[in-house]
C-alpha cells in the first residue's frame, strides 16, 4: 500500500460521472468486499485542525492523480480513499459460510483496493460455483492482499 500512496503513476480510473463528484453522501459499508464494479469518486479525509481530533472535513476528487496532490500538499490529511459501487456483493457470515447480496451499495475503502478486479459479477458467479470452503478461501486470498 505504501508504494502506492508514493507512486501516483499507477493508472487507477477516474470517477464514472465527473458532475457527481462531491454530492454523493455517506458511504454504507467501510473497508467491505472484494470486488467493485464502479469508482465514484476519490475521497481524502482531513483534520480541520492539526490538533483537531473531533472535526473532520472531506474533499472529493475525480481522479487519483488529484487526490494524491492534495494528500501530499495537505498537512492535516489523514485518509485517501475511494468510494465504490457494488452491484452486488458477497458477505461473510462466519469462517466458512458467505452469502450473496444482490443489492447495490456504495463502500469507502482504502484506494489501493482498486487493485482488486472490477466487475464483480463474473466473480461472485465463479466463487459461488466452488464448493468447499477450502477453494473459496483460497479464491479469496488472492484479492485481499491488496
């Protein structure tokens, strides 16, 4: 993730519809799924204060390379992240048992998830094909390093 945060040149997309940018509201989830099918928008979080613990200010951006300018040039930053829509997504309910969500959500994660496939769809179709908890796992644990 560090090198990430350091390298900007790194070909994450733009927000899907640029005129959006800044009016979405809270995210539902944080740091949920594995997948994403749209980037909405980029999102740094800051202190109002350098000192400040209880007042937080959002800036919304429509690319990375934006973002990441304003994390680098801000002294009181403190995330950089990015707001998804799943189409739909898998939860887990405990070790060994997940379950299909076919509702759309927006989530705020970390912006170097974006690594991770986009499109869930065709994933969920193959991890719900396996059948042990075994290869779902292992399924899994290929994209969550990210």
């Amino acid at each position: 993730m560090q090198s990430l945060i350091n390298n900007p040149m790194h070909g994450l997309p733009s927000a899907v519809d640029h005129q959006k940018v800044g009016y979405y509201g809270n995210a539902e989830s944080y740091n949920d799924g594995y997948f994403w099918d749209e980037l909405l928008e980029y999102r740094v979080r800051c202190r109002a204060l350098p000192n400040d613990e209880e007042e937080e200010l959002l800036y919304c951006f429509k690319d990375y390379q934006s973002a990441f300018t304003f994390y680098k040039k801000t002294p009181t930053t403190q995330e950089l992240n990015a707001l998804i829509l799943q189409k739909e997504h898998i939860t887990r309910l405990n070790r060994n048992a997940f379950k299909h969500i076919d509702t759309p959500r927006m989530v705020e994660w970390p912006a170097h998830f974006l690594m991770r496939p986009q499109g869930s769809t065709a994933f969920i179709i193959t991890f719900l094909r396996l059948t042990t908890p075994q290869e779902k796992r292992m399924f899994l644990q290929q994209f969550v390093a990210n």
